[in-house]
C-alpha cells in the first residue's frame, strides 16, 4: 500500500507539480489505528485498510486534500477550537479547492457553497453559530410528546463522514520553524507550478494568504490601547538625573488615559462567540489601562445603547442589542453630540456599510472579522483581522 501511495504521489508531481512538490514534504507513515488519513504538517499517516477502498484517481485526490491543510496551516491554527468541529472547517474550506483543480474525491465528502471562498476559521465560526442556534429549537421539540429526539436530549446529530481523515496540530518544539518552513515550500512550488502553466488560478488567493504569518488581533488591540495612553514631556518635574549637572531638563511623564470607546456591530454580521471574546478583552484593556470612562457603544444602523463605566467601577457589559443593517456614522456622530474626544476608539464590525466623510481627530482601530484581503481598507484608521 505504501508504494501504492508513492505511485501517486509521483504523477501528482507530473501533473500537478504544486500538490506533487508539497507532497513530497510530507513522511508516509502506516496507521492501521486511524479511521482513513491523517496529516501533522510533517508526516501523513494512512490506514491500508482505507486506502484499499480508494480508486487510483481518488488516492491522488485525497493526497491533494491533505497537502492543502497543511498549504493552509490548518496544522497550527486551531488554538484551542473544538478538534472534530475544526476538522469539518478544515475540509469545507479545502475540498472545492480540490475539485476545481480537477481532482476527484470520494462520495460523502463535505461540501456546502455557503463555505465557498471562506477560511477555516470563518467557517468554524459558522458552524459553532448554528450549532449553537439549534440547540433552543431542540428543546422546544423535545416538549411536543412525540419522544426526544438528538438534539432533546443534548445531542447533536452526527456530522457525515468526510472521507478525508483528521488535521492533527503539529506541537513539535520547532514549530515555527516549520511552519515558516512551508509558507516558503508554498510559495516555490507556486512559482514553479506557474512557470508551467500549472497553477489553478483559485489557488492563488491560498498561496497570498499563506505568505505573512498570522497576528493576533488581541495584542494588536492591547498594543494599539497602550500606545493611545498619553505621554509627553513636562517641565512641571525636572528630570533629576541631569539636575547635578546643572540642567534643567523637563521629564517623561504620563497623564491618566481618556475616554477609551469601543464599538460593538449589533447588525448580526458578527458572531456571538466573537462577541462574546471581544467583551473579555475591553474589560481586560480597561483593567490594564484604567481609562478616565470606558464608554462601550452598540450600533446597526442607529446606536442601539451606550454603556458608560468609570474607571473604578466593576465593568459588567450587557447584552448586545441591535439586529438591523450597518453603519459605521452614528457612533461618530454620537461622540461629536456629547463632546467627547476619546483618547481611542475601536471599532468590531465586517466593514460592510457606510463611513463618516471625515476621519476623527482621535484614533481608530478596526477591528474586522472580514479577512482584510476580501475587503477595501476603511477611509481612516488601523484596522485588524479578527477571525476566532
């Protein structure tokens, strides 16, 4: 079985020298214990007994599947999401990648074109949301008489069978060496692929997303917050490190914080579990900050509620209210009616809707749960990717 394997593996790199090239990256390692296939971002373990109910075709296919979660880094970016609901994120994402590149794959295979085009991440989130959203449905099913059913009883239904194994994380010491590593193995066999006519153009969207590495959005946050703290000079406390010299010299000195403003989206375009962690980290930013007020602001189309709290005061944010379209203008307008100059404002949004003509005088942080590279930067502001 195993040179079965390496058969294939062989004519992917004659006929599609991208797949074939990553590969060959990847050790085969024999796992009669596993369900189907297996990949770790360094070794692809199989089951022969699996492999054996594959076609020649479908082999290919399904080593193709597995070197893009590994292209997409899904080996390294479950953090620490659910491993079964992250398997069916992963293989949502890569499959009709898979297929367009003209691959074949077995029967039963995950597929669902509201996923098309979306990360992992964004579909995790997707499915988390709906999963999460039947749940009351299900309750209320169990109370009609007629028994309980799955979901009654604080089941979910069973996901169909992939076909196409588990992305396993890879938590060797090296990590990042090896995760940079293949962002460079992506980018080469991209290039080569190219050279020969040989890449599908939707794989050029994965080979750009794969090349920066990932931020988190939560120390750009803390980071951004920090650095809006004011500090400056003054002449009111000389600096004594000098004073024995004779100079004269004003210190570094920094004033409290203002007003630190945060906007919540309440259109529905923003998940609840991103939600609810963006909530963690405003108390966690006012907690380290200890603004004048921290002032936390809903808003669809209109503010839909305005949390004001003191700097001492125990920061207990209250559900988010809202549900209608998007704009980003009234939060703006709002803080201008009640002459309030924040010291920042950051805003969580999908960057879908209307701006204000002008940038504020304070600054701004977007923090969007759209990738960046699927929407038009915002007029104003720094913005970063929030996906959880």
């Amino acid at each position: 079985m195993h040179a079965r394997i390496v058969k294939q593996r062989a004519a992917l790199v004659l006929s599609q020298p991208f797949f074939g090239a990553l590969a060959l990256r990847l050790a085969l390692i024999e796992d009669p214990a596993c369900e189907s296939l297996w990949v770790d971002g360094v070794r692809l373990g199989y089951n022969p007994a699996y492999v054996e109910t594959l076609d020649d075709l479908e082999l290919r296919g399904i080593l193709a599947h597995e070197v893009l979660h590994v292209a997409n880094g899904h080996c390294w970016r479950m953090g620490a999401r659910d491993q079964e609901r992250w398997n069916r994120a992963c293989d949502y994402a890569v499959n009709p990648l898979v297929l367009n590149a003209q691959f074949k794959l077995p029967r039963g295979v995950l597929l669902d074109g509201r996923y098309l085009g979306k990360s992992a991440e964004e579909i995790y989130a997707m499915l988390r949301q709906e999963e999460s959203s039947q749940q009351p449905d299900a309750e209320a099913e169990g109370g009609s008489g007629t028994g309980p059913s799955p979901q009654a009883s604080g089941q979910q239904p069973a996901p169909p069978s992939t076909g196409c194994g588990d992305v396993r994380q890879y938590t060797g010491a090296d990590r990042p060496t090896v995760e940079g590593e293949w962002r460079v193995a992506v980018n080469q066999a991209a290039k080569a692929a190219k050279m020969r006519g040989a890449l599908p153009g939707d794989l050029e969207h994965l080979v750009e997303a794969a090349l920066p590495p990932s931020v988190d959005w939560r120390a750009v946050l803390h980071r951004f917050a920090a650095q809006a703290a004011r500090s400056d000079y003054s002449w009111k406390m000389p600096n004594r490190r000098y004073a024995h010299l004779g100079l004269y010299l004003p210190s570094l000195h920094s004033e409290a914080v203002g007003d630190a403003v945060f906007v919540r989206d309440s259109s529905g375009s923003v998940f609840d579990e991103t939600q609810r962690q963006f909530a963690a980290e405003i108390i966690a930013v006012h907690q380290h900050l200890q603004p004048a007020r921290l002032i936390v602001i809903d808003c669809d189309t209109r503010v839909t509620q305005v949390q004001v709290f003191e700097r001492d005061e125990v920061v207990d944010l209250q559900r988010l209210k809202g549900g209608g379209g998007t704009s980003f203008k009234p939060p703006f307008a709002w803080l201008e009616q009640e002459g309030i100059e924040p010291a920042f404002l950051v805003y969580l949004t999908d960057l879908y809707g209307a701006f204000p003509a002008a940038a504020p005088a304070y600054p701004a942080l977007w923090a969007s749960v759209t990738p960046l590279d699927r929407i038009a930067a915002p007029p104003f502001g720094e913005c970063v990717e929030v996906i959880v």
